[in-house]
C-alpha cells in the first residue's frame, strides 16, 4: 500500500494539535500505520532550529532577519522529510504533519512580505518537491483563536495582529490556488464538528486510494 501524507495548516491556536491526533486514532483504528510529526521540530535538528524560531538566539539578539527565517524553516523542512517523512511514506505509512510548506509561504510571504514564489522554490528544492496529497487549513479569526492560547506567546505569536490577519489571508490565497489539494474548514466549531468534516474528507480520500490501487492492480 502506498504512502499518504496529509498536512494541518492554520494560525496558531485553531485546535491543529487536537485534530491531528483525532485523525491518527481514526486511521489506526482502520488498520493503518500512522506517523504524527510537526514543523518546525520534526527531527533532532529541526528541534535545535525550532527554539532559535521561536524563542531567537538569547534575550539580547536582535530579531532573525527575514531571509535568515526563511532559510531557517526551509533546513528544518529539509532534514523533516530526509529523515523523518520519505522513509515512512516509501515504507508505505500515512505520516500527517503539523505544518509545512505552506506555514512558510502564509508566515514569512504573507506576515513577513518576503516573495511567495522564492519561499516555495527554496522548499521545493530542500524536500525534492514533495507535497501532501490532502491539507487541512483550518481556518478562524486570529483574534478568537489567540485567546485559546494557554501558554505564553512566542516570538511568532506575539508579531501583532496585523500580522496574524496577513497569515490568515495568505492561508486562505493559498487553498484558493490549489482547492485539488486543500480542504478550508471552519475552526470557529466545536471540537466535534471540525472532526466530522475531517472524517467525512479522510473517507473520500480512503476511497478513492483503494480504487486507485485496485485499478493500478488489474492493469499490472
């Protein structure tokens, strides 16, 4: 069975981390392998990457430029899926990660307003173009969805709002270019209904994997 990779977009604080985990109970409970990552800090690099992100160098650093950030997400994206999501996917494993390629793309061309196009090509090239078969942007009011935060802010979630309402739009410019690809769900729900959307859309796309396989198998 081949590999299917599924990725969760989104501001932070619209319930990524609950729905990922929802949707690996969900396929482990259909027979399927599932491997749950995360950008950035899929990997031991991507961790050591991550802080430097989220937190910067120490408390006396100036900000990380923006083309800096860029190539910084784009490493960790890099090692992500040499290590982590090719071998799971060539194993034949579903691997479902929270963020990646288009977290870049909405943070640093829609919050940063660096160029989209150079962003994509530069993670394009780090993962030798893989992209996942199926993303969930799950999409609310950055205002609403920061007061869900229990933790303090980092250095992402503290940009401002204009910066967070930059994100949000570049997401939802992002699955209007690509709708083959995203599904925009409304996070402004419970916790139930965004699942039962997710579902209904895993069903549809378990389906048409088994026909694809079962018609890949008549043709062999």
């Amino acid at each position: 069975m081949a590999g299917l990779f599924i990725s969760f977009e989104g501001v932070d604080g619209v319930g990524k981390t609950t729905q990922v985990e929802r949707l690996r109970a969900y396929l482990e409970s259909r027979g399927r392998t599932v491997v749950t990552t995360r950008e950035p800090g899929g990997t031991a690099l991507g961790r050591a990457i991550r802080r430097l992100l989220l937190h910067g160098v120490d408390e006396e650093s100036a900000d990380i430029a923006p083309r800096a950030e860029a190539l910084l997400f784009a490493a960790d994206r890099a090692q992500h899926v040499a290590e982590t999501i090719r071998p799971a996917l060539d194993r034949g494993e579903v691997v479902i990660t929270d963020r990646y390629l288009d977290s870049s793309l909405a943070y640093q061309a829609g919050g940063r307003e660096l160029t989209a196009t150079e962003i994509r090509e530069l993670s394009m090239w780090g993962t030798n173009g893989l992209l996942p078969v199926r993303t969930y942007l799950l999409d609310m009011d950055p205002a609403l969805s920061h007061s869900r935060l229990t933790h303090a802010a980092d250095r992402m979630e503290s940009a401002g709002n204009e910066f967070q309402n930059r994100t949000r739009q570049a997401f939802l410019d992002l699955a209007a270019g690509e709708p083959e690809r995203f599904r925009v769900i409304d996070a402004s729900r419970s916790i139930d209904e965004v699942w039962a959307s997710i579902r209904t859309d895993i069903d549809g796309l378990l389906l048409r994997e088994r026909r694809d396989g079962a018609n890949g198998g008549e043709s062999a």
